[in-house]
C-alpha cells in the first residue's frame, strides 16, 4: 500500500506537511469509527483506505464493526431506502428489531476512546453509550426529503452527539448539533484508481468476455434500486437505437444489503438474451473495475437519489466523460457541459450518451476537465485533512473551524 509521500507528485510537498502538521496537535488521541460493513460499500472502502493512513500520521485510529441478523440489515436497508425519500412501510416490528439489535451491539462493543466516529444511520443508536468522550455522527446519505418517521427515529439520538458530519450542502437539516460539511474522496492511488498498463486492461476485457469492436457504456455501482440499473438498460436500448455500443453493468453486493440478489435478478430479466449487455456481478477485485472504466467509451452514474456517488469521481479521475443524474452529491463533481453532463430522465441520459459518442473530441475535453476538478476537490489528501480538523474542533472551540 502507498504511504503519504507518495502522493507528493500528484499535491505536492505543502500538503503532505500540513497533514503531518495538523495531526501532531491530536497525538494520543483515540478515534474509533464505527460502521456496519467491514466490505461492500462507499463507506468501507473510505475507511479501508483512511485508517492506515491515519496510523501513518500518529493518530491512533481504529475501526469497529456492529453486529446484526438478515432481520436487522432488511430492516436498515428500508431505513436507507426511506432516507433517501421512497415510500417504505416502516413497522413497529422494523423499530423493535432495530433496537433490539443496538441494544445489543452496545452491551457487547468496546466504545472506548477519545473520540467516537459513527458512520450512518445502523449504528447510531450507539450514542446510548457516551461517557465523558466526544461523539460524532457521520452521515453519507442524501437526507434532504427523508421520510419523516425514520428521520424522527435518528432524532432520537442525533442531539446527544457532539457534532453531525453531511456530503453535501442539500443534505444539511436543521439540528441542535454543529454541522460540517465534508465531501467523501478517492485514492488516486489505490487498486481502484491507479494507472494501469495497456496489457492489464487488455487481460481484464478478455477474462469478462468483452469485445472493443464497439463504444462501451458502463455503469459501476451496486445492484441496488436507488442507482436504477434497469433504468441504465433503457438508456442503453435508447442509445443501440442510433449507435451500435456494448453495455457493461458492474458491480457487487454488500453484506448490509439485503435487497442487492433481488435488484440483480431484475437486471438480468430485463437484459433478456442481448449479448451486447455484459452483467457483472464483482468480488471486491478493484483492478477489474478500474479496468472496465478505463476501456470504457462513456460513464453513466444514473442514480435515482445519491448519497454522494464517488463512482463518479473515479471515473472523471479517469479523464473519461461522465453523464450522471443530477441527485445527491453529483452535481459537486460535474459542472454541466464542463466536467461532464448532468441528467433528469431515461431520454436526457440516452440524449447526452449519443452526443458524447458523436462528438469523441467534445468527450474528451469533459474528461480532462473533470480529472482537474477531482485533483483539486476530492482526493484522500483533502479528505484526511478536514477530518483532523474535525477532530480538532471537537477540543478547541472557540477556534472552530467549520468545514
């Protein structure tokens, strides 16, 4: 794994020795993040990747895990679903068995430390547990219009936290709580990320069974509704229309997911027999998705609500063009017509894909476009840097800094 002066030709010197700076003032301090996938998802992988880099620095940071049943992540997934503002038939039985399990999960989890870091809405009813340390709760989904009776659930606990932690501006709620507003990143180094020969691009194509005798459109995300894969088919048959093209949909599942089998099932009955739709379902192997993205032709994102979409951000990073919905986090990393396209519907989506497959210099200029807007916005460097600062706050508030 890359270490922090290996990121110094990409930021430079500067930044490297502000982290270093910054990190110096939270010696012997204990943070402790807590989620409730260890693999699968945007949250996990940011934690995979932060916390070596957080040793690195000196800050003793650690990550736990919540324990929960098929019942319980069923009963969280409505729980995401209905944040994310769908209309979800939320139970008495749903909230008996979410906080039987968090009852649970605070018997039986160390919660020591200086500073406790709980990422999203399973884990939050650990707050039950604060002594005299600081708390905050890190919010990564689009809670802008959430269902009223899940978000009066959250506010159930989130007052007792010392602070709350949101993607983007939209998703911010008025709470009797501080608020800071930290984008999620990528690693321009990781497995995910990184350069790779033509060889290994070329290896990957071959092992999926994927021509390049036609443009490629592909979407990488979970098979999850909210990122509306069948939706990205329609796109695709909108598109074949006009332009012969391949369609590669990738991705995988998570163990907090319960709904993906299902999600994937739809995909592949509405795929039907088209062998030009290539269905992927991934094991946690980056080097295979940063290969579908680099022999890709375009990058759809087209998530019916978002939480934030670091898909996007890797794939711009990438320098390739990005047509995305404009939902959640997304129009952070795509200025329309500068850094990529923004979209609405099926007909703008598939209207945006055929300009970009028409116009390959036009694509192309987006994609360099984007590339500098995610080096200058949404890389771990600035990521590690307004969490120290977070963490700072936390001791030092009359010289808060707010993010």
């Amino acid at each position: 794994m890359a270490n922090l002066n290996d990121y110094i030709p990409i930021v430079g010197q500067p930044i490297i020795d502000d982290l270093k700076l910054i990190a110096e003032r939270l010696h012997g301090k204990v943070i402790r993040n807590i989620n409730s996938t260890a693999v699968g998802g945007g949250v996990a992988e940011i934690l995979t990747r932060m916390i070596p880099f957080l040793k690195e620095l000196g800050v003793d940071a650690r990550w736990d895990v919540i324990k929960g049943g098929e019942k319980f992540f069923a009963v969280t997934k409505k729980f995401h679903n209905a944040l994310h503002g769908k209309a979800e038939n939320i139970t008495e039985d749903d909230l008996q068995i979410f906080m039987q399990t968090s009852q649970s999960n605070i018997a039986e989890l160390d919660i020591s430390g200086d500073i406790v870091f709980v990422h999203d809405p399973q884990p939050i009813a650990l707050i039950a547990k604060k002594a005299a340390n600081k708390w905050i709760w890190r919010c990564h989904v689009d809670v802008s219009d959430p269902q009223q009776k899940v978000w009066d659930l959250l506010m159930e606990f989130i007052p007792r936290y010392d602070a709350a932690v949101f993607s983007a501006p939209a998703f911010s709620r008025p709470l009797p709580v501080r608020q800071f507003l930290i984008s999620p990143s990528i690693d321009p180094l990781s497995d995910k990320n990184k350069e790779l020969p033509q060889e290994v691009i070329k290896a990957v194509l071959e092992k999926y069974e994927i021509p390049r005798d036609k443009p490629v459109i592909t979407q990488v995300s979970r098979f999850d509704r909210l990122k509306d894969p069948v939706g990205v088919i329609e796109v695709y048959k909108r598109v074949k229309k006009y332009i012969d093209c391949r369609l590669v949909l990738a991705g995988g599942t998570a163990s907090d997911d319960p709904e993906s089998v299902e999600v994937l099932a739809e995909v592949r009955e509405r795929a039907g027999k088209d062998k030009d739709i290539h269905i992927l379902l991934l094991p946690q192997n980056d080097i295979d998705v940063n290969a579908l993205q680099r022999s890709s032709d375009v990058i759809l994102q087209k998530s019916l609500r978002e939480g934030f979409g670091l898909t996007v951000s890797e794939a711009l990073w990438k320098a390739k063009p990005v047509v995305a919905s404009h939902v959640g986090g997304i129009p952070l990393q795509i200025k329309n017509k500068y850094s990529g396209l923004l979209c609405r519907s099926i007909d703008g989506a598939a209207f945006a894909v055929k300009q970009l497959l028409n116009n390959p210099e036009y694509a192309r200029k987006l994609g360099e476009n984007g590339k500098e807007h995610i080096k200058n916005n949404f890389l771990l460097t600035r990521h590690l840097k307004e969490y120290l600062l977070l963490f700072l706050s936390l001791y030092h508030l009359e010289d808060v800094v707010y993010l």
